[in-house]
C-alpha cells in the first residue's frame, strides 16, 4: 500500500509469509541439502504440473535458460521466425544458439505474432517459430500449429506472461513442442528468480533434466553439452509457497484491471484490451496505448507527467527488440516489415498493476490519466 505522496510502483512481488518462509528454511538447514533436485524442488514441479494442468514441469534457475536449453533440446538451427514485441530474452536465447532471429509482425487486438504473415517468412532455412504470449494474451495457437504441421516446423512458445492462462479450460501451455515461464519477481508467481520448461513426455523431462545438469545421465556418464540451470531449494521453498496465494493475488489483480477500464471508457485516445472469450486470465500487465492526436500528448509526454506524479508506469515494449543495436542489421528488421509492432511500440504505457495496490493507490493512477 503507498502512501499519498509515495511512488506507486509499476510491480510489486508477491512475497510468502516470512514465519513460513523460516519454517521451510529450517527443515533445508537440517537436511543439508540446498540444490541438486532436492524434496522441496520435486514436491515444486509436481505442484506446479497440477496447478498449470500440465503433464510435465521442469524447473530452471531463471527464464531465460529454459528458452535457451528447449532450442538445444529440439536441436533447432538455422532461422527462427519469431517476434519483436517481447522482452530482449526471447531473441537472445536465438542468438546464443547461433540461430539467425527473423521478424515478423504482430496483432494490434493481442500484441501477439500474426499468423497470417508467418508463412510469408518462412525459407528453406527456417526449423521453428518462437511466438510470445504477450502480456498473458494467448496466441492464436492453432493457426501456428496448422502453419507449423503443413511445413514440419516445431514450435517453442515463450510463455513468461502467461501463468495460469487457460483457454477454454485448457492450459495454453499445453500448446506446440514446448512452452517456458519465467518465474522472475515482477511476474504474477514469482520464486525470486526463477523459470520452468513446460514439456509433454517423461522422455523429454528427462532429456531436458540431463541438459539442465550439466548433461549427467548418472555419476560418471554425460550425454549431452549440458548447462548448469538448475533450481535451488530455497527457491523451490518460496515458490511453493507462493503458489498457495497466487489464486487470491490474480484476483486482486483482476479487480484492479475492472476500475482501470471503468476508469478510462470513453476517454478519447486512451486505448485498453478487455477481457477475450473463453479466457482464464492472470492480469498480469494492464497497458494503455496513446493516441497523441486525439489524447493531446505524446506517450512520452504522459509517462513522463505519470512520473512527476509519483506513478510509475513501464513503456513495455519499447524499443522493439529489431531496434537495438544487435538485431536491427536483419533484413526482417526494417520498420516497414513492422508496422504495427513499431505503432504499439511507440504507443504503450503499462500501468501499475499487482496484488497491493490500495484504492487510493489505484485513484491516484487513474487521475494521472485522466487530468
């Protein structure tokens, strides 16, 4: 909760009960056992494979690693088409895998890769596509696997937002070859740092377990250049106590999403998403969109105004990542190729959103707006 004149944060993570919190500390102090897939790491994946409705979960020490090890996994080479709405990860985990990244552009209604300009991409060189769940909003899933099957394509969802979303009943998880999450503090469950490979056999848990560890099948036998990604048992700890108040901190999230949209229908050039059909939702970001002509400022000018204001919002995603410094040489990576990525780039302000913001916290960020 803020006060009056504090700074309202544009996050804020989701913290266990300290007493709680020891407790779990005290039985790991006692065991000795601190890593290398111990109690409190298993009981993890097994919770969090029912949570998310999901047949297999394996942990990682971060985000990004999952991303990196499921293109080592599936042994995917050559170009990835994929896009450049995401956070800089996403592409990364290409690019440390030797694997040219190829851009292709998104959908204004979810932020999302556009499936009718994949096929368009795609060249003898290309082995996947690496769509984001952008913001939690699910991709239209089978319009890519429908593209993926006619040209024999994996695909690797990079779900960092996307915890807990649920299409229909279905996890979204559940979609392509493999799908990862990031379990970073400014997401809706976080285990401090953190991240999980979603997979859909114990062959590939195992092969996925063997390349987290370094590639040890046994005690002395590697199968694989693994890496060392593992997570550790206080994480492991934390997170499975998180995941007993993840439920009630989406809700509170879900009702702060419900007075930002009251708040800013009708407002001329203030654009938001509602809710899609048949969507579970996490709410784990809200962004507004400005439209300078008909708001009367510029994205900028309103970020920096929420600023002085002591609300702090995110231009989230922005730049694209086709505009740094690494990626903009591609081919793919020209604006014109982007045209709606650049205009969602250049008009996005995520507002604060999580589970303790108070009231007047979401008071104070709604009149930043609206004055």
């Amino acid at each position: 909760m803020c006060e009056k004149n504090s700074i309202i944060t544009v996050t804020s993570p989701l913290l266990p009960s300290l007493d709680d919190f020891h407790s779990l500390l005290k039985e790991i102090w006692d065991s000795k056992w601190i890593t290398n897939n111990g109690s409190f790491h298993q009981q993890l994946e097994k919770a969090l494979a029912e949570y998310l409705k999901v047949p297999y979960v394996s942990l990682f020490t971060n985000g990004t690693l999952p991303l990196i090890t499921a293109l080592q996994a599936l042994r995917i080479t050559g170009e990835v088409i994929t896009t450049p709405y995401s956070f800089v990860a996403t592409t990364h985990a290409l690019w440390w895998n030797g694997i040219k990244p190829v851009f292709v552009d998104i959908e204004w209604e979810t932020g999302c890769i556009d499936p009718n300009k994949i096929e368009a991409a795609i060249t003898p060189k290309t082995t996947a596509i690496m769509p984001v769940h952008v913001y939690g909003k699910p991709c239209n899933i089978k319009a890519i696997q429908d593209i993926a099957d006619k040209y024999g394509l994996k695909v690797i969802y990079d779900a960092a937002h996307a915890f807990g979303v649920e299409v229909n009943g279905e996890s979204i998880l559940n979609a392509g070859d493999m799908s990862t999450l990031s379990f970073h503090a400014t997401k809706v469950y976080n285990t401090i740092e953190g991240g999980a490979m979603v997979m859909h056999d114990a062959k590939t848990k195992q092969r996925i377990d063997y390349l987290k560890n370094f590639g040890f099948a046994g005690e002395t036998e590697v199968v694989a250049p693994g890496i060392n990604s593992k997570m550790d048992e206080m994480r492991s700890a934390y997170g499975l106590l998180n995941l007993k108040q993840v439920d009630a901190a989406i809700e509170a999230r879900h009702q702060v999403a419900i007075k930002y949209r009251e708040a800013f229908k009708g407002v001329e050039g203030i654009e938001y998403w509602n809710d899609m059909l048949g969507v579970k939702h996490n709410y784990s970001y809200f962004p507004i969109f400005v439209d300078a002509k008909k708001y009367g400022m510029t994205r900028d000018e309103l970020y920096f105004k929420m600023k002085e204001q002591g609300v702090l919002g995110r231009r989230y995603f922005y730049p694209l990542i086709s505009d740094f410094s690494t990626y903009r040489g591609l081919e793919s990576a020209t604006k014109e190729n982007l045209p709606v990525a650049t205009k969602m780039a250049e008009q996005v302000i995520c507002l604060p959103m999580h589970h303790a913001l108070s009231d007047e916290d979401i008071e104070r960020v709604i009149n930043s707006i609206l004055k």
